[in-house]
C-alpha cells in the first residue's frame, strides 16, 4: 500500500507553496487575461470573430475536458514530475503564442495552453494536499493558495488592459518568464514524488478516451450554445453525444478493476456535496461576472480597462475574505462557512437589481462588489477543502481534479444561461429589464449551492456527534472534525 502520511518538507514547505501558487496565479490570470487584448489582436492579425471567439474558447474547453485525466495521471505516475512537464508546455507555448502572426496557429496555442493547465492545476492542488496536514495547517495552506487563484483572475482583468497598452503580445510573454521562473526553482522547492510500493495500475485507456471526449463535447456545447443557440444542431449534436459518452464512460468504470475514476469516491457525502457546490458557486459568479462586465461596458458607457478597474475592490474583498476564513472554519466548521459565504455572494448579486442606466459607483455598485467578493471568497475556501476532505492520498489527484472541473462546467452553464436569459427577454440590445432578470438567475445559482451546503455538508447531528468524539466538550466542530468523512 502506498505511504499515505502527509508529506514534510521542512524549510522547504513554504517555498514549495510559492512555487505551487505562482503557477496557480497564471493559471488563472490567463483564463480572464485576453478579453481587453481582443480587438487589438482583431487588428493586428486581420481575425474574424469566429477565430477571435476560440482565442477565448479554445483555452476554456481544453481546461475542462482534460481535467480529470489530468488529476488521475497525477496520482499515478507522480504529482511533481507531471506538475514541472506540464509547466514547461505552458512556458513554451506561452512563448510560442506571442511570436506566431496566424490566428490558427494562436487558437491552437491557447488549446494545448488549457490542456497544460488541466495538468498542472490538479498536480498542484494535491501537492498541496498531501503536503499539510488535514486540519488548520492544511485550511492555511488552502487559504493562501484560494486567494492567489482569486487575485491571479482578477489581476488578469487588469493587466490585460495595461500590457495591451503596451503591446498585445506582452500577454504571453508575461507568462513565459513567470512560468519560466516557477520550473526553475521546482525540483528545489518541491519534495520528489514517493515511489509507489506494490504493482503499478494500469492506465484506463478507455475510461481516459471517453471521459476527456465526453467532457469536451460538454463543455464545447455550453461554450458555444449563446452564439449558435440552443436549438442548433451544433449545440444539441455536442450535448447529446457528450451524454452517451459519459454514460459509456460510467459503464466502463464499473466493470474495470483499475478504472481512471473510481466510483467508490462518490460514497463521500461531503466530496459530492462539495463538488455541487462548486459547480454552482461558479454557476453563480461566472455568470454574474460575464452579465456585470457587459452592463458596465454596454449600459454604464465603461472601456474594458474602466470595467476592470471597477471589479478591483471585489477581488480585495474576496483576498480579505479568503485571509478571515481559515479562523471561522476552524472556529464554526466547514458548512457554516459555506452557508455563510453562498449567502453574501447570492446578496451581492441581488444588490445589482438596484442598478439602472446611470448608476452611482460608490453608492451602488461598490456595496455590491464588495458583499460578493467577502462571500466568494469564504465559500471557495470552505467547499475546497471539503472536496478533499477523508480521501486517501493516493485519490487527492483526483478529488481535485474533480472539483476543479465542476468549477470548470458550472462556469460554462453559468455564462451560458445568463447569456441566453440576456438575449432572450433583451434580444439583440438587451434592456436594463434584461439584465436584472440575468443578475436574478445567476443570484438563484447561488440558493441552489447554499441549500447543498446546508444539507450536505455535515448535518447538525452528525456536526455533534463528531464533536463529541472529537473531545465531548460540545465545542463546534473544527475543520480537522468536518474531515473524518470517509471517502
């Protein structure tokens, strides 16, 4: 049986963790980075919108469809080795993006970019994982490592106007000399990969063909439904296809003794349920963000930098939010934390039902801003660590791919429901009645995650009960307590 104590590495801990969340910060920051850099790219390289839309796409469906492939190969042929090759893909294509002059050859940068990033984000996570120690040290760790995915995306809407002002391919070059920075101090910082003890299991090839081409489809079908519709046979042909393979995929997985995604990890109560969880959180502020980004721009008159620099004090809020939360956790226990935080962001988003055609910053939108990122930030943290809560250390790969691919997918239907309720009430110039029914959907994504987290993330007699053994002296159960859920 494979070593399952928590990895030390003494002085090295902490650098490990930098290293781990710098790569984490580009991951994010690309995934909002290209938006303002569009029109000038559209400029430079005579691109229409179909290529200009898989600039963005392109990235968006790779990172999905290959996550969970990703988190089991972690867990099989070794987290640090898979984490250093596939940062060294995204250097290199990083640096391959910004010398090419052919819209082609920059999708098809972007898409193998998502796919080195489905490699590296799982790999990373379970570094961290099997690293600290389940309790405060591991919610500390989490802690940093959640606030540095919040400011790398929101410093990606900034950057992005800035570096643009300067040229359009400083956006991949940027990336190119962190990413670069970031391989050469892994093997120092990083402790090596434990040999595996017993027989190696085999590679489900099946299981891997017909998950990655099952959730390809999936999300390709969200992506593109706002701009082909609902109804087109682009749309229904991927979503339809994608369900017979995941089906299939489901059957495979039964039957196989090594199967790529082991079905007993469903047992765990609080990995499902964080899970959920996930892809509604992102349901809920993805969408809100595509829908809030749109009317500051489209209503308010904002440029894509002014409407960058607007969301700023939301990405304090939710670095501020993701600092405080380790204590409340540790304090109250995982589903409070989660309760509480889905409830700020869902009155966040409410708040944006007070915009109109010439709202007030400071007195509307700020208050709003700032309730949404306190609650994402909270929730995130809390729902994350419970996805990897109980499970062995041999599965945390996977239990972090999963729950990065809920967040991946309940981004997807997120954009894409609020951009169909958009264009649906409002049409083609949607009006302001059009955006506020947006903001409302998007507010009842968050209801939807905060009734999971009540429900699922450890029940109040269950709560007790673990308190009790815990110590009997009936204190709230900690984050170490909410833990001993067994995967």
């Amino acid at each position: 049986m494979p070593d399952t104590a928590p990895r030390t590495l003494g002085a090295h801990k902490g650098l490990a963790l930098l290293v781990l969340c710098a790569q984490l910060f580009l991951d994010s920051m690309d995934v909002s980075l290209m938006g303002v850099a569009l029109p000038e790219i559209k400029q430079d390289l005579g691109l229409g919108p179909e290529t200009l839309q898989w600039i963005i796409s392109g990235y968006a469906v790779a990172y999905g469809g290959f996550l969970l492939l990703g988190g089991r190969a972690a867990d099989l042929f070794g987290r640090r080795r898979l984490f250093f090759w596939a940062t060294a893909v995204f250097a290199l294509v990083s640096l391959g993006g910004g010398l090419v002059s052919d819209g082609t050859l920059l999708v098809v940068s972007r898409v193998i970019k998502g796919i080195a990033a489905a490699f590296i984000a799982p790999a990373a996570m379970s570094i961290i994982t099997t690293t600290f120690k389940e309790g405060p040290e591991r919610t500390r760790a989490m802690g940093i490592f959640s606030l540095t995915g919040a400011s790398g995306y929101a410093a990606g809407l900034v950057f992005s106007g800035v570096l643009t002002e300067l040229h359009w391919r400083l956006i991949f070059f940027v990336p190119f000399v962190v990413a670069s920075l970031v391989l050469a101090v892994t093997n120092y910082a990083v402790a090596p990969d434990r040999p595996r003890t017993g027989e190696r299991p085999g590679f489900d090839a099946a299981g891997a063909l017909t998950a990655t081409a099952g959730v390809l489809l999936l999300v390709l079908g969200l992506v593109r439904a706002p701009e082909v519709g609902w109804g087109s046979t682009a749309t229904l042909g991927s979503l339809i296809a994608a369900v017979v393979l995941l089906v299939v995929f489901v059957v495979i997985q039964q039957r196989r003794t090594d199967p790529l995604l082991p079905l007993r990890i469903f047992r765990s109560r609080t990995l499902s349920t964080a899970n959920t969880v996930g892809l509604v959180w992102a349901g809920a502020t993805i969408g809100w963000q595509f829908i809030a980004l749109l009317y500051l721009q489209q209503v308010l008159g904002y440029s894509a930098l002014q409407a960058g620099l607007a969301i700023v004090p939301m990405a304090a809020a939710i670095l501020l939010a993701v600092n405080l939360a380790p204590k409340l956790i540790n304090r109250s226990g995982l589903r409070p934390a989660a309760v509480l935080g889905l409830l700020l962001q869902g009155g966040g988003i409410l708040l944006f039902l007070r915009t109109g055609t010439d709202s007030n910053y400071p007195s509307v939108l700020l208050p709003a801003l700032i309730v949404h990122g306190l609650g994402n930030g909270t929730s995130f943290l809390a729902f994350n660590i419970a996805a990897v809560s109980g499970v062995k250390n041999e599965d945390q790969g996977l239990a972090t791919a999963l729950v990065t691919a809920a967040l991946q997918l309940g981004g997807g239907i997120g954009v894409a429901v609020g951009a169909a309720v958009l264009t649906g009430v409002g049409g083609a110039s949607p009006s302001l009645s059009a955006y506020h029914w947006a903001f409302l959907v998007a507010a009842i994504f968050s209801a939807v995650g905060l009734v999971a987290a009540a429900l699922g993330l450890g029940a109040p007699k269950a709560e007790a009960g673990e308190t009790a053994d815990a110590g009997g002296d009936g204190a709230p159960a900690t984050v170490a307590d909410l833990q001993k859920d067994p995967a």
